[in-house]
C-alpha cells in the first residue's frame, strides 16, 4: 500500500514533467521581452519594467541560449557513449531512468514480442510505430526498458520536435535519434543500423480521438515501405495498443483547422487527462512487436509491388491487434484505416 502511494506521487511528478516540458519554454521565450528572466533568483522581479530595449536584448539571449544544444549537440543516428567523457549524455541516461522506468508513470508494462527476441537484434530491420497516438511520449519509456533490444535502432522524430530546446538537448545528447527526413533515413539505412520511424505521422496525430472505440490509423504515406524495398530492409510493426488513450486534445479542431491550412503542425500543444488537468491518463505500457517481415531488396520497385508490401504490413498490425487486445485490456476497440 506505502508502495502504492509513493507511486502514484511519483508518477505525477513524471507525468507532469514530460507533459509540460514545452511550456516551459514557451512561457520562457513569450516573456523575455517583457523582462522574463530565468537566471535570476526572481525571474519575475523586473517583469513589465524593462525597456524595449532590454526587452530585446533578453529575447535574443533566449533564442541564442535554445540554438546551443543544435551546435553542441549534433544529431547521432548511434547512441552516445556513457563514459566520463561524456558527462551530458550520462545525466539523460540518468534522466531517462528517473522519468520512464517501469517505476511510477510507466508501471506494471507488457511488452511482447511475436518473434524471437534475438532475430529483432539483427541488422537491415525497419521498426515502424503504430497508431502515433496525440503526444507518444511512451516511445521512450519503451527504448527505454528494453533497451537490449533498442538501444542500437536509431529512431526518427519529426522535425517539430527538435524546436523545443528542452527536447533537442536531450536528443542530441542522448544519440541514437534523428529529424525524420528522406536524406537522413536512406543516410542511416546504408550503414545497415536498424531505423524506426511512425509512418501515420502529424496526419494519424491529428486524426486520433481518444477513448473511441475505432481507432484512425493513416495508410496514406507509402515511401517508408518503398525505401524499405530499395534498401533491403525488413519490416516489423511495433502496434502500440495504449497509445490512443494516452492524452486528451482540447484544443484538437483548432490544430487541425491549422494544419489544414498550413500543413504545419501548429496549434496551441494543450495535452491533458480526461479532466483536463495537464497531465497524461496514465496508461501503462501495451506494446506487441509483430513479426520481422521478409523484404527483399528492389532498387526500383514498381507501384505494385509497394501496395503488396504496404498491404501486408498493415495486415500483420491489424493480426497483432486482434489477437492481444484482449489480454491486454482493448477487446472493444478496433483499428479503422484512414487516409
């Protein structure tokens, strides 16, 4: 029972972390010209009293201090070493432990694999994430814990998320993460280093209705399958069976309305539980990894053969969905394929 309570604070704690980490730096660049200082012991001390031009002034030392990371930190498609000459990427691994543990937000996890443990070890192996989920913060609770089998895939990110400095200081530093890009994958996939990636995307992000019993999963985007056959490399889904009930989005209509309109992902980034308080619902980990599917390598395959393999991807997701939802506390939901 003292366990109990001393997990749920902990998970709070994590939760709200991981939640608001952005706002963070929203409210840190919206007020700096306003006289916002966070190296002061009363940031709010000269707040409102500044001039324009120390409020300028403050602004840029902002923006310099969020290009940092980008110059110190380079995007790694390896993990970074966890030695004593590298004392930043010891303090994420540190971080990483205290924040997605199977202790506290990330508790009582279950995570199968439909095919040997060891043969997802091996090199040429596409990892691709479904459904996305509104805000898939557990991805890292899942590298995490079973880092034995993660820890050397390098896995790609949208670009959106590089633009929180909190974030690409921890990515940078941590390795083994890169800005989802064609250039970047194809770069990463000729080394033969496993790559994962979330083919549905912001499209399958802003198509997610939490807590509905049909769960919208995006078939439009085929070039990961066509770069797959160019490269050589298996598929193997990774279905994330929690991800859909993970995170309200208030203000969903309005980022959708933007994204319409801007093929951006903008918005107000409000994520909340269903009582609109900021923090996640707190589902615990249900994750199937389906089986390695064979791809043999097409330097130039024809539409046919990329519908073939597009088909039978989602086909393993959809078999993985309904044989462990069940177990794994989703026997009333179903998958919807969307475009």
């Amino acid at each position: 029972k003292c366990r109990g309570v001393v997990e749920y604070v902990v998970a709070v704690g994590q939760d709200m972390f991981m939640t608001n980490l952005h706002w963070m730096f929203v409210f840190w660049y919206a007020g700096a010209p306003f006289g916002l200082n966070v190296f002061s012991r009363n940031p709010m001390e000269r707040m409102f009293e500044v001039t324009p031009l120390e409020g300028a002034l403050n602004f840029v030392l902002c923006v310099v201090l969020g290009v940092i990371p980008s110059l110190c930190f380079p995007y790694s498609a390896v993990r970074k070493p966890l030695d004593w000459k590298h004392p930043v990427s010891c303090a994420v691994k540190l971080m990483e432990t205290i924040l997605v543990s199977p202790f506290g937000l990330f508790r009582d996890p279950m995570i199968v694999f439909e095919d040997d443990e060891a043969s997802y070890k091996r090199n040429k192996c596409m990892f691709a994430i479904a459904p996305h989920g509104t805000l898939p913060l557990s991805v890292w609770a899942l590298w995490h814990q079973r880092c034995d089998i993660f820890d050397e895939v390098c896995l790609f990110f949208g670009s959106q998320i590089g633009m929180i400095p909190g974030y690409r200081l921890w990515t940078g530093a941590r390795g083994g993460c890169m800005t989802v890009t064609k250039k970047n994958l194809i770069n990463v996939m000729k080394t033969s280093q496993n790559v994962a990636l979330v083919p549905g995307g912001v499209s399958e992000m802003m198509k997610c209705e939490p807590h509905a019993k049909n769960i919208n999963v995006s078939i439009k985007h085929k070039g990961f399958v066509r770069i797959a056959m160019q490269q050589g490399f298996d598929l193997a889904p990774i279905v994330m069976l929690h991800e859909n009930d993970m995170y309200d989005n208030p203000m969903r209509d309005f980022q959708l309305w933007c994204y319409k309109k801007t093929k951006v992902p903008m918005g107000l980034p409000y994520y909340t539980n269903k009582w609109f308080l900021p923090m996640s619902n707190q589902k615990p980990l249900r994750v199937v990894v389906g089986k390695r599917i064979k791809v043999k390598k097409v330097e130039n395959p024809t539409e046919a053969q990329v519908e073939a393999l597009h088909r039978k991807f989602y086909e393993e997701v959809v078999r993985c969905w309904g044989k462990h939802k069940k177990s794994m506390g989703y026997e009333d939901r179903e998958l919807t394929f969307v475009m």
